[in-house]
C-alpha cells in the first residue's frame, strides 16, 4: 500500500521549487544586465580609443603646419588648448550620466571647432597641401573622424540596448535592488543640421 504524502512535505517541495526557480530566474537576469551592461563599458572603451588617435595625431599635424605657418601662431595655439582641455575631460564608463557625457562631448566639439578652423588656415598654403607628411595626417585625420562617427553610433547602439532591457518588467525589479542604472547617450551637436566638411583639397 502507497503511504500518503503528507501536505507538509507537498507545501514544502512547492516553495523549494519556486524559489528554485525564482533564484533561477533572478541569476539569469542578473547575468544578462551585466553582460549587456560590459558591452556598452567595450563600447565606450573604444570610443574613447578613437578620440585618444585622434589627440595623438594632432601634435604632429601642428608641428607640421608650424613649420609652413609660423605666422599663424593663434589658430595653433587654440588647437593645443582645445586638445589639452580635451584631454583633461576623463569619464570612466561607471559615470556614463548625461551631465558628466555632456561635459565630455563639449570638450571634444571645442577641439573639433579648432581643428577646423586649422583647416581653413591651411587652405592658404598650396606647398603645405603638398606635403607628404601633411596628406599622410590629413588622411589619418580624416580616417580617425570617420571611425569617431562609427564608434559613437555602436555605443548607442548597445546603450539603448542595455537600457530598454533594464527598464523592462521584472528586469526593472531587479536593476532597482541591484543598483543598474541607466547609461547616457551621444546627443547630436545643435548644429548637426549643417555637417560639417573637413576638406583638404
């Protein structure tokens, strides 16, 4: 004859198995929230390498346009300054808010707007435009600009990625307890209407 299993031992079984499954499902979530959120702290990581080839090239691209320009003292000065102030804007990928993304695209657009005022002064140098070291910059340059461009939109990419899953239902449960937050964007520039033309023709 089959005993009877107690209620007891049934009520029992039916909680192990659904915090079982609970903890289950918390681990899980938990894991996805960190992956996603590592892959926009990669993302920002190789942004951050193509904005620092960008500030690497710019010493050489000066001292290049010095030795053909030294009379344009000014637009050199204001590019080193721009780059140095650029430079000095860190932000870790754990402090990817608004305010602090804000600051560091500012700092960036400054060097930007210097660079091409530095284009521009070029334009009155032919023997300068000529020159292989110059071309071999410019094309770095240029190369270096286009992968800013392409960096940013991958790291918005998994941005909006890691923050619509965070914010979904029970994800948002358990970003809440775990303190997930959300991560900033790259905003267009105001201007971003009128592209600018990094021209070096």
């Amino acid at each position: 004859m089959i005993k009877k299993i107690p209620t007891w031992v049934i009520v029992l079984a039916s909680i192990v198995l659904v915090l079982f499954f609970i903890g289950a499902s918390f681990t899980g979530t938990y894991n996805n929230m960190v992956t996603l959120r590592e892959n926009v702290n990669g993302k920002w990581a190789q942004v951050q390498n193509v904005y620092q080839r960008r500030s690497d090239l710019i010493p050489n691209l000066v001292a290049t346009v010095k030795a053909y320009a030294a009379h344009e003292k000014e637009t050199l000065t204001a590019v080193i300054e721009a780059r140095s102030q650029a430079s000095q804007v860190k932000l870790e990928a754990n402090d990817l808010t608004p305010e602090n993304l804000a600051k560091f695209q500012n700092a960036q657009k400054q060097l930007s707007g210097s660079l091409s005022r530095l284009m521009l002064v070029i334009e009155k140098y032919p023997d300068l435009k000529a020159n292989e070291n110059f071309l071999a910059l410019q094309s770095q340059l240029e190369g270096t600009e286009n992968r800013i461009a392409n960096e940013r939109r991958m790291f918005n990419d998994a941005t909006k990625e890691y923050n619509t899953f965070i914010k979904l239902m029970p994800q948002a449960l358990i970003a809440g307890i775990t303190g997930f937050k959300d991560k900033a964007y790259f905003e267009a520039d105001k201007e971003a209407e009128k592209a600018p033309k990094v021209n070096f023709e």
